[in-house]
C-alpha cells in the first residue's frame, strides 16, 4: 500500500492520495484510512476512539483537533500514547496535516493520523 499523503485541507473537507473525504477519518500506519470516524463523545477524542488504531499501535499519532482546535484529547488517550511509547502530537487539522506529511516523509516511521474535520 502506498504512503497516504494529505493534499489538501479546508473546514469539512480533505484529500488523501486523490480521494476526497467529507467526514473525520483515521488513517492507519499501514495506509489503510477509515473514514465516518465517529467519537463516542463528540469533540472529546477518548481511548475507545483510536481502539482500532491501538490494533498495531503506530509509532507516531498525529492528531487533528479541528480547523479551530475544539476537539479535546482526554487525558487517558495521552497517558495510553506514553505507555505504549507513541509520540503523539494534537493541533488544529491545517497544521496536523502538514506535520503528518512530514512525519511520513521520513523514512522508518510507523505513522498514524486522526483527523477532525470541522470545527
């Protein structure tokens, strides 16, 4: 499977390797992207969120937390990120998406990206 890059971003909007998704995705470190990712809290990211990510947990989690930032990683989620030795990064979807491409770029890094899509 090819390495997903992010080519664009805009509020409720993102293309992926030339397809375009309408609603907040998880792609996996493995290339595989989940789109109609639904929280069980809404703008609250919890552990049972990324429990599908956790499978073959990635070694860098790039989060995007909306065009404005309101999604919230709980607590739990960066405790579990710490343990399993996943350096996670959470900022707004433009910037999580650029830094995701460059964590992609290196060679050897087992990347995985959640993304809010809206606000």
């Amino acid at each position: 499977m090819s390495k997903p890059i992010i080519e664009h971003y805009t509020f409720g909007r993102m293309t992926v390797n030339g397809k375009v998704f309408t609603s907040d995705l998880i792609i996996h470190a493995d290339g595989r992207i989940q789109d109609q990712w639904w929280r069980q809290r809404g703008h609250d990211l919890v552990p049972a969120d990324i429990d599908a990510l956790m499978a073959a947990p990635p070694r860098c989690l790039i989060i995007g937390t909306g065009a404005d930032g309101r999604m919230s990683v709980d607590k739990r989620v960066l405790e579990q990120c710490r343990t399993q030795g996943i350096a996670l990064e959470a900022l707004p979807t433009a910037e999580a998406a650029r830094r995701f491409n460059a964590a992609v770029a290196q060679e050897g890094t087992s990347v995985a990206g959640c993304f809010h899509l809206t606000c």
